[in-house]
C-alpha cells in the first residue's frame, strides 16, 4: 500500500504543481489574458522586452536575445537538440498533436515509469542488504 501511495504521489505532483503555478500567475496577470485561435492563453500575445510572451514560442531567436540570462553559454549544446526535436515534430502532419503525444504523453510517462522502476529497484537492494 505505501508503495502504491508513493507511486500516485509521484504522478499526480507535477500536475498539482503545474495548476498552482499557473493559477497563481493568472490571478497576478490577469490583464495579459489573450486568444490564440479560440483558446484563452495567460501570456501577452504580443513582443515584450521584460518577459516572454507567446511571440517567443513562434521566434526562439527573440526570445534568446531578450529573456534567456543563465543557459547563453550552452547553446552550443541545446540548440542542435532542440531544434532536432522541433524538425522531428513537424515532420508529423499535425504538429501539435505530435507535440502532445511526444512531450505530453510519451517522454513524461517514460520519466515516470523509469523512476518508479529506479525507486522499486532501491527498495529491493535496501533489503538485500539487510
């Protein structure tokens, strides 16, 4: 029974902590609420030099100029790897339904799966070595 708990905990918490993040940001931002097709988004739709907006998910390169501090040093590394990923998505006829097949479904359930599988593993040596 512990185990199981553990497991849900493990599961449900990103979730959990996805909806306070977002809904904290919303309720500080509530005039940046914009429409994207029909969808109600929290960011501005428009550029903005401070923070991001959903201009930076359409020009990467804007973003990277005007928001990205730490990780400047590192594009050598991650930009190959994400722009590989981006390609890979739009190789697919529907781009956003790959994207949350891929980054929505497959790669977090392969995370999760492989650490409950590191947890269970931990457990079964703590108890050999006893």
């Amino acid at each position: 029974m512990n185990r199981i708990l553990r497991d849900i905990l493990i599961l449900i918490s990103p979730f959990i902590i996805m909806i306070i993040v977002n809904e904290t940001y919303r309720l500080q931002k509530d005039d940046n609420i914009g429409f994207i097709d029909t969808f109600e988004v929290i960011s501005p739709i428009k550029k903005h030099h401070k923070t991001c907006s959903w201009n930076c998910y359409y020009n990467t390169a804007y973003c990277k100029t005007h928001h990205v501090k730490y990780l400047k040093p590192f594009y050598k590394y991650i930009d190959p790897i994400y722009y590989a990923e981006i390609k890979f998505l739009h190789k697919f006829n529907n781009y956003k339904l790959a994207n949350i097949i891929f980054m929505v479904i497959l790669w977090p359930s392969i995370m999760y799966l492989l650490l409950i599988n590191s947890l269970n593993l931990r457990s079964r040596i703590k108890k050999l070595k006893q």
